[in-house]
C-alpha cells in the first residue's frame, strides 16, 4: 500500500483525502477499536448471467486487522493481519498468499483497516477520494490510482455510524457489492480472534 504514482487526472477528487471527506468522519470512525459484523455479499461477473451470492461475518481490528470470514456458500476465511494474508481453508489447513490470490476479500480488508484507523494516507497511496455527505449518513468514493487499477477501478463506501456498504468496481465490468448488517463495537477480540490477526 506505500506504492506512489502521479495523481489521476479527475479536478474533482484532486485534493488531499481528509480535506475531502465529511467533518467529523474521521473521529467517528476512529471511535472504535474493535467492530464485529455480518455482511451480505453479491459478485456479479461480465461472464456470468447470474450474481454469484456469499455471505459470512467480519471483524475489524484498527490497530491489528481484518478477519473476513466467508460462510456461504463454502467456508473460507481471509486474514489480513501483521504478517500478510493468510488463508483458512474449508478444511482446516492454513496457507500465506498473495493479494492477487483473492483481490476483493484483500482490497476490501485495506480498505475497512485504513478507514477505521482514520488513516486517508494510506488509502491516498491507492486511491483519489472525495466525499460528501455528514456523519450521520456518509458517502466516500475512492477512485484508484494506476497502481491498484489492475486490481480495482473505483470504491464506494457508504454509512454512518458504521460503514453500511461498499461496492468495488474490478477491470473488466466485474462488480460486487458487499452490506452490512450486526454492526457491534461493545463485544472486544475473542483469544482466537486474536492469535488470527498475530498469526501466531
């Protein structure tokens, strides 16, 4: 994420993240260190006549990481802590991959690690952003710079106290849009939860 280019040629999102977004959104979501959600997920491919429908449950660790835990329609779950990506898969083993092995499970992680960190800069590596809106009911597209457009063209988010849905524009007209629901900040890292995000 600490890759640096030429700013896009958009007028509208040239300006520093933070000066872009909403008053006050950074501090809201900084509030918490520790959310735990459930998140509805809908991939549609250019390639494919049907969306492809997953589900599963989140949590966001500012400070350590994100566990991303896919429920259906397999068991998988991505973990973007200290040491990379690490991969549980449906049958226990565990495996360090590359970002590229799963780009939308790894680009979303950044993106939801960056915002609860309150960290613009480090999204304002990967991406242009701008936003509108107040705290209580919040938009922020980010646009992506050439390094990452192999991997995403655009991001929005939108919320309020919490994120509430992301969509994630791939190359190609690949889609997914990803909503969340069960948001909790009150409930702190179980032991597992923990040793995930270490890697231990």
């Amino acid at each position: 994420m600490k890759l640096s280019t030429r700013l896009l040629p958009l007028p509208l999102l040239a300006l520093p993240a933070a000066a872009a977004l909403p008053a006050g959104l950074t501090a809201q979501l900084q509030a918490d260190a520790v959310v735990h959600l459930e998140f509805q997920q809908v991939r549609t491919l250019a390639a494919l006549s049907r969306p492809l429908k997953a589900s599963g449950s989140l949590v966001v660790a500012r400070d350590r990481g994100v566990i991303w835990a896919l429920q259906k329609p397999i068991v998988i779950t991505y973990v973007l802590g200290a040491h990379g990506l690490l991969v549980i898969n449906p049958d226990g083993t565990r495996e360090r991959r590359s970002e590229r092995d799963a780009p939308v499970a790894a680009q979303a992680a950044k993106v939801f690690q960056a915002v609860a960190q309150g960290d613009w800069n480090a999204l304002d590596s990967w991406f242009a952003a701008s936003g509108s809106g107040t705290p209580q009911h919040w938009e922020v597209a980010l646009q992506a710079r050439p390094q990452a457009a192999n991997l995403v063209r655009r991001v929005r988010l939108e919320g309020g106290r919490f994120i509430d849905r992301i969509r994630l524009d791939e190359p190609g007209g690949d889609r997914t849009e990803l909503d969340f629901t069960g948001q909790r900040a009150d409930l702190p890292l179980t032991p597992e939860e923990t040793r995930l995000l270490d890697q231990d």
